[in-house]
C-alpha cells in the first residue's frame, strides 16, 4: 500500500518534469525585431515620389496657409500646394533663418513663399501674406 503511493508519486514528479520539459523545449515565439530604419536619405537626393530631387539653391515658389508660427524657434508650418518641381501639395514646417521674414505674417494669411535647399535642409528665404486670415 506504502508503496503503491511511493510509486504515484514519483509517477506524477516524472509526468510533471516531462510536461515542465516540454513546455520549456517549445520554440519561443519569435521576438519581432524592429526593422532598422532606413538611413535618410541624402540632402538633394530626396524626391517624393513623382518629384525630381531639389536642386541645391534653387529657389521654389509656394502658396499656402499659415497654420503655425513658431517665432522663437524659427519654423513656420504652412498648409502648402503643390510646389511644382519640388513636393505636392501638403501640411509641413518650414525652417526660417531669417526672422524678420516672419515679422508680418499671421495664422490663418494666405501667404507667397519661396523655399530653398541647400546641404543642411529646406528653410524658407522669402514669406509674404498674399490675403489676411480672418
Ligand atoms: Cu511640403
């Protein structure tokens, strides 16, 4: 009788062991691995699609809204149309070095602009309200 439990119970140690075993032998689901992003591309190489790559210091003309300024940092976010050779039509920021480019312009003014590229980035050269926001 003694014995009949002795042997239960070691089948039962050797049942869980095999179960433990087979759990912890079961393939790992596999952790997804972050794609490495792709490198950016290099300034004047880009092009969205359909668009040629902007020729360094080409000046482009754009019309658009001012949604954004942001005078302390220097950006302006325009929702902007297609500006032909470069990009088509968008909501974007804008880097402007110059301020004072900035000085006359409201959210909400329709406004002329020029952007050029050169090999650290677009920024905004020219920035002029064309119709006041409301
Ligand atoms: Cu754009």
């Amino acid at each position: 009788m003694t014995r009949k439990v002795a042997v239960g119970c070691w089948l039962l140690v050797l049942l869980l062991a095999a179960l433990a075993f087979s759990c912890g032998s079961q393939p790992q689901p596999q952790k997804t691995v972050a794609p490495t992003p792709a490198p950016p591309p290099a300034v004047g190489q880009m092009g969205p699609a359909g668009f040629p790559p902007a020729v360094l210091g080409k000046p482009y003309p754009g019309t658009g809204i001012v949604k954004v300024l942001n005078r302390k940092e220097g950006w302006v976010e325009i929702d902007h149309q297609e500006i032909k050779d470069l990009m088509p039509a968008m909501e974007m920021e804008f880097w402007i070095r110059d301020p004072s480019i900035m000085t006359r312009v409201q959210v909400g003014d329709k406004v002329d602009f020029v952007v050029v590229e050169d090999r650290k980035g677009q920024y905004l050269t020219h920035l002029k309200r064309v119709a006041a926001g409301r």
